[in-house]
C-alpha cells in the first residue's frame, strides 16, 4: 500500500524498518538531541505547574491565571512567523543555543521574583511574556531542525519519537514539579528548570549540519513574514493539513484545559483528588502510546490515511467521554481519545514536513506551531462562556463533531499525499539494496545527504520549506 517501507535487515537478522522509531534510533545525533529535548521539557512542565500553582495562590482569581497562560502562550500566536523566519535565515543550531540559554536566564529571574513572600504580579506577567517570546522562536526552529537529523525516510519515526518524549514530559513533569513546590518550594523549581535548559546546550553545542541554502526568491522586509503563508497557500495538501490542525485544536480541543471541569462537573471527580490525578496519567499515557505507535505498529501504514481515520476514531471516543458519567469507565476511555488524538497530530506533522523544502521549513512550520499551539488559549477562551451557557457535554460533542466533519476535509489529503510517501519509500528502497550492518548502525550516519536541501519528490509548488 501507499506509504509502507522497505525492510532492511541487519546482520543479528533484526528487521529495522526505513520509517520506524527504530530505525530513527540508528542516527547518534537524533538521539542525544532528543534526550536532551525531554529533560528540558520536564523541566518546562514543573515551571508550567507550579507557576499556575503560585498564580492561583497569590490572587485566587481564575482570571489571573487566565492571563498568565496567555502570557505563556499568546506569544506563540503572535510571533512564531518571526520565529519561522529566522530559522530559515539564521543557523539553526547557533539560534537554538541563543535562545535556550536566554530561557535559562529568565528563568533564574523568575526564581528571583518568587522569593518574595508575595510575588509581584506584573514581573509575573513580564517575566513570563518573555518566557512565551523565546518559546515563540525555539518552538518553529526546533521543528525545522528535525527533519535534519535523521535521513528522510526516518522522518516519521523522528516526528513519532518527539511527539512522545514531549507527551511523556507533559505527564512527569507536573507530577514532579507539584513534589518539588511542596518540598523546596517555587523558587527552587525554577531554578531547577533552568539547569534542565543546559541538557539542549549540550547536545547542540557540537552538533555537525549540513548548511541550509538559502531562499534566492525570498521576499524582503516585513513581506517575508508572509512567506511562509503563500508557499503553504501553493500547496493544497500542506494547505489542508494547516487548516485542520487549526480548526481541530479551536473546536475539537478546549476540553483538554477544560479538564478540571470535565472531571468535576461531568465525572464528580475533585480537581484535588488522587482519581483527578490518574484521570489525567490516562489521558497522557494515551496521549504517549499515540505518538509511538506512528513509529512502530504503524510505521509501515500511509500517514495520511491514519490522520484521516484517527479523526474518527477521536470523535467517536470524544463523543462517549462526553456523555460518560461513571469514573469507572472514563479511565480507559480517556485514554483512547489520548491516543487518537496524538496519533493523528504526529501523523497529520509528519504529512506536512515529507511535503516541505528545507530552505522554507521553519515558515511553514510556524504556521503548523501557530494553529496547533497558538489557538489554545483563544479556544479557552471561547469554551469558557460556552460552558457556562450550555454545557461541558455539549462543548465536547460539538468537537467530536467538527473531527468528524475534518476526516472527510482530509479526504483529498490522502489522495495527494500517498504520492510523496511513495516517492519516499521508493528512494529508500533505491538507497538501501543491501543489508545494514551492525556496525554502521548508531554511527549517527545520515546527517547530510540529500535530505538536507532537496525538494520533496512531489510538491504542487515546491515553493522555495515544532
């Protein structure tokens, strides 16, 4: 079918299969910076957990936290063009460590801040703000990255792997933040968090790219921050995949920080009970599962397609969490619409980055971190009233309904993008004849080569490219 890999088989007769998390494993570098990814995002989620916790102590005002996620993630939605930019101007690995160690020092400003019995409300917000800025940058650079570190059929077990060292540290960071604030207070846990910022450093710091060629055609001055918009606009199926990752996360996804409400007012679960806590693990679990099972159980499968029937599978399991009412059955249910939604998300990425040329990589990508992350809050802030006008079930089924409704807008999606996932399979299979030996896996080999600043095989207009 559309979209599976040749197998290649090493001399311990393990099949390692182009396209799979394993097969991403081979590249040394891949590995050590994803290691380092994760740490630094646990430490991200304790900064993200206690400051919510300290935002809510200090004023007991859910309008107070309310701005500080905007502070946190408004940036995202404002600024990832810039980001996007730089990153195809800039040397990736160089902004990266820029900006990483810029994090780290703001974060120790926040520490500073916190000392106070009764921290200052605007540097919360500041400080913060500033915190969202740099994330704004990091975010479509770190994204545009990828692809670079891994051969181009390895893609989609890279994109796979990420997305669950993200998602994994979306579930240990909080619980280890919440038992850091308790035992050493908040202070402390972001002074913790900026260490975890050197764990990046530390992998990019020797990190070897190809040089990224530069766009002849780009546009200047601020008309390059629309760049971005016009090669994905000349792309239907890129086109597509950016309008659905953002209607999905505006409609389909205010439940996930509508979660509190969901688990007390629908479940009877108490937002500061044990149950609240291993309704969230579920949730997260799935969520991990998801994104792995993209490099491995469906490695061989069409991206597109799983993005298609995961929706589905999203909005029939949404749709059944939203009329639940036993805490019993929420558990496992939760977790299924976890890994539908993080499997389709890791997917519907991985559509998009076969279809890109590394030259405008980092544009297009901040649009993808713009409708993926940056309608977070705007859909928060619409749900919210919803909510209180009707319901949490009817906020949910109208989401399990716009899934619906985008697994048949995906439909043409499938239908174009099984081109270039041929094209990709077919390059492996031309690329690797013969066995991979055992000695050459792990070597990080596959850091240049053609993936680096070739057009994707099929692209309506190859426009000049986390």
């Amino acid at each position: 079918m559309p979209g599976e890999s040749q197998e290649v088989v090493v001399a311990d007769q393990r099949p390692i299969v182009p396209g799979s998390a394993r097969s991403a494993l081979r590249h040394r570098t891949f590995r050590r910076v994803l290691f380092g990814a994760f740490l630094s995002n646990v430490g991200t989620w304790m900064h993200n957990v206690v400051l919510g916790a300290i935002a809510y102590d200090l004023t007991e005002s859910s309008t107070f936290v309310g701005l500080i996620v905007f502070a946190q993630l408004g940036p995202m939605l404002l600024l990832a063009t810039v980001g996007g930019v730089l990153a195809d101007r800039y040397d990736r690995r160089r902004l990266l460590i820029t900006v990483v160690l810029s994090q780290l020092v703001l974060s120790l400003v926040l520490a500073g801040v916190t000392l106070a019995d009764r921290p200052d409300k605007l540097a919360l917000l500041v400080v913060t703000f500033c915190v969202g800025m740099g994330q704004a940058i990091y975010a479509p650079t770190f994204t545009a990255l990828l692809p670079q570190l891994v051969d181009d059929v390895d893609l989609a077990g890279a994109v796979s792997l990420n997305s669950a060292q993200t998602n994994t540290a979306r579930v240990v960071g909080p619980v280890v933040g919440a038992v850091l604030y308790t035992l050493i207070g908040a202070s402390a846990v972001f002074v913790v968090n900026a260490g975890s910022y050197l764990f990046v450093v530390a992998a990019l710091w020797n990190l070897r790219l190809p040089r990224v060629i530069h766009d002849s055609a780009a546009s200047r001055g601020l008309r390059v921050l629309g760049d971005g918009f016009r090669v994905a606009r000349a792309n239907p199926v890129v086109w597509r995949c950016l309008v659905t990752i953002t209607t999905y996360s505006l409609v389909s996804l205010p439940f996930v920080g509508q979660f509190p409400v969901l688990a007390e007012r629908n479940l009877g679960i108490g937002t500061r009970s044990t149950a609240y806590g291993v309704l969230y693990a579920c949730f997260g679990v799935g969520a991990v599962l998801g994104a792995l099972s993209i490099g491995t159980v469906f490695s061989r499968r069409s991206k597109a397609s799983i993005t298609r029937w995961g929706l589905v599978g999203f909005a029939g399991s949404l749709a059944v969490l939203a009329l639940l009412r036993t805490p019993a059955l929420a558990y496992p249910v939760v977790a299924v619409v976890g890994f539908n939604y993080l499997a389709l998300v890791t997917s519907l990425m991985t559509v998009v980055q076969e279809q890109l040329d590394n030259r405008v990589r980092g544009r297009v990508m901040a649009l993808w971190i713009m409708g993926w992350g940056g309608t977070v809050p705007i859909g928060n802030l619409i749900a919210g009233p919803l909510i209180e006008t009707t319901s949490m079930t009817a906020v949910m089924l109208g989401g399990a309904v716009c899934a619906l409704l985008l697994s048949f807008y995906t439909r043409r999606v499938q239908q174009q993008a099984a081109q270039t996932e041929a094209a990709i399979a077919a390059t492996a299979a031309a690329s690797s004849p013969m066995p991979t030996p055992v000695s050459a896996v792990g070597l990080g080999v596959g850091l240049g080569g053609s993936h680096a600043t070739a057009s994707p095989p099929v692209a309506p207009a190859p426009c000049p490219g986390r």
